[in-house]
C-alpha cells in the first residue's frame, strides 16, 4: 500500500551551468543556462526532487516567490497531486492560469509525483501504468545559427554522442539559400539514414514563414517546428494545411486546456509539450490523453528525465529531447544507448543531486 505523504517544507535553489555549446537562435544568445531545483521534503522522510528551466534569470525571483507561496497553501496537508494541482489551479482564477503561476506550479507538481512514486517505491514511469525502458532520442545539443562552415563537424559529434538516429537544427538565417545550404551542411555530414528536425523559434512572420516553408518544403525534413509566434493558431493551422513537411509545435503551450484548444484547431501535425508550462506530469498526462485520442505523435521538449517517464505512459510517445544542459547537476545521469534514453528501473523521476555541483552554480 502507498504510504500517505504530508508536505512538511519546500527548498528552492538557483543555479546557473555553462553551456557546452552556446545557444544562438533568433530570440538571443546564451552562454549559461539557469535551473530552479525544487526540494519538497515530507513529514515521512520521502523527498520529491525537480527543477525548471526559466531562460531568463530576471523571471526566476517571481517564479521562486509563485512555488512558496503555492507550496505554503498545503503545508502539513496530504500530498495528493491531483488534489494540490486541482486546488492550485482554481486558486489561481483571478490572477492566471498561465505564465509564471503554471510554471511555479509545474515544478511543485513534478516534485509531488517524484515523492509518490518513491513512497510506492517504483520508477513514475510505472506508477503512471507503463514501465522502465528505452525511449528513442533526438540530439538537440547544437547546430544552432552559429557559421555554416562549422555545422558539418558539430552534426557528425552530435550523432557520435549517443549513437543517435536523429539530431535537431535551428534554421531562419537572413537568407533562404543560407539555410539551403545549413542543411545541405548537415545531410552530408551524417548520411541519409539520419533524421533531421529543424527549429525556428518563432522567429518569423506569417508570411515570411509561408514563403519560407515552401521554399524548404523538398528538403527531407523530419519536422518544421515553431516557425510562428506559438499563440497564433489560426496562422499556424493555415502552414499545416499548405506544408507537407510535419509541423511541429507545442513547447509554449499552457496547460492541457490550451492543448486542446491547439489540437481543435489542427494547428499542427505534431506536438511537444514542456513539462513547465504544461502543468508538470498532471498537465502532460491530461495533455497525453488528448494526443493519444486524437492520433496525434507527441514528443516531449526539454526535461529528458522527467519526460523519459512521461513517454513510457503516453499512448502516442513519438520523440524525446535530448539535451545536457543541466547535466553536471544530475548525480547518476540516465543512460544513453543507441539513440535511445534509458528510464532506469528505480524509485521516482530517477532525479538525485550532485551537491557538490549544486554549491558550484549556485546564484
């Protein structure tokens, strides 16, 4: 029988790691990369481990104030996370149920679901009713909109890291032709048998990204992501309906409602949600259940040890994201074998701190 858990504190802390390879995409660059984790410690001694991503370390003083005051509301409660997101969420009416109040949310909700699932003392990717196991990679550590000269070598590392089928590139250079010859780069570099995503972040305009797409549209790739403003569903149904190549999108969708509202609209042919601005496992397992009825692929952005889990009990799991932005942070990283991540068979999200690297990056 699960032990009941009762939420006694909650411990934040702010990190920043250094990227192996520096982000350059059209919304800026980054040479580090900030992490909230999340501690949530229980009157029965289990602790619930997660983190969240913000990208700006100007956010990350109103999300840390957003996660105590809504882990205040339940201290000395029973940890029940579909009681606490429930609760959280109508709560948040008058203010928003999106932006930072969900992103605070997400990251209490991961840590409730870690804490559980160790209570019951097995993996969350079985206590959601799937099982350890691999879960197939992209590697989506580089090929950003650094000079055309370096793609070929960085696209042949990438695949080497982990013996990857599939690898992501960021596309949206001034010109056409320039982004013509990143993938011509790239394709030659790792041969046919690789699958090739590209990402443009958003970074067009409508009917630049019609333009675009079109223009790009013979050129073999697995997926178009986010080439529009994310909120723009209308416009991207429109791409979907004129573009071949699968569309893909879903990382700044806010939680499984506004999921929803994407997949009436066929705003896209693929989905990814990111586990801090879905609602954590709740919101993805609500937004799963739509995917999977809808025959919808759904792969996951960001948040590979959480996400690995998701995608053992998700009906439609397409893709995982890998990435080691946080990795010096993870005490016992999770396996990478043959393109796939590995969910290892122990109890929680499989999360545990290295402190030594923790007190390093500290901010």
């Amino acid at each position: 029988m699960t032990q009941q858990l009762t939420l006694e504190s909650i411990q934040v802390r702010v990190v920043s790691v250094p990227l192996n390879r520096p982000l350059i995409a059209k919304i800026g660059q980054l040479e580090d990369w900030p992490l909230i984790l999340i501690d949530i410690y229980t009157k029965e001694g289990i602790i619930g481990r997660s983190y969240l991503e913000p990208y700006r370390l100007r956010s990350i003083p109103a999300i840390v104030h957003s996660i105590e005051d809504i882990a205040d509301m339940f201290k000395g409660k029973p940890l029940a996370p579909l009681d606490v997101y429930g609760e959280s969420m109508r709560s948040l009416h008058l203010v928003g149920r999106e932006g930072i109040t969900l992103i605070a949310l997400s990251g209490i909700d991961m840590a409730i679901w870690d804490a559980l699932s160790k209570a019951a003392n097995m993996p969350l990717a079985t206590l959601l009713g799937g099982s350890p196991g691999p879960v197939r990679a992209y590697n989506s550590n580089g090929l950003w909109l650094k000079p055309l000269e370096e793609l070929g070598d960085e696209a042949a590392a990438l695949v080497s890291e982990g013996n990857y089928s599939a690898i992501k590139m960021r596309l949206g250079r001034t010109s056409i032709k320039d982004d013509v010859k990143a993938i011509a780069n790239v394709r030659e570099a790792v041969g046919d048998d690789v699958h090739i995503m590209s990402d443009f972040n958003q970074g067009m305009a409508f009917g630049e990204a019609l333009l675009r797409l079109h223009a790009l549209d013979d050129q073999g790739l697995y997926w178009f992501e986010e080439p529009i403003v994310y909120d723009n569903l209308e416009a991207c149904a429109q791409i979907t309906r004129e573009i071949k190549t699968p569309i893909q999108i879903g990382e700044n969708i806010y939680g499984p409602r506004e999921f929803y509202k994407a997949v009436v609209a066929r705003a896209a042919d693929l989905y990814m949600p990111d586990l801090m601005r879905i609602g954590g496992v709740t919101g993805w397992m609500r937004s799963a259940s739509i995917a999977g009825a809808a025959g919808l692929p759904l792969s996951s952005h960001l948040y590979p040890e959480v996400s690995a889990h998701l995608m053992r009990a998700s009906e439609s799991a397409d893709w995982i994201e890998s990435r080691d932005w946080g990795l010096p942070l993870i005490a016992e990283p999770f396996d990478i074998k043959d393109g796939n991540i590995i969910v290892p068979d122990r109890p929680g999200n499989g999360i545990s701190w290295d402190e030594v690297a923790v007190k390093r990056y500290a901010i």
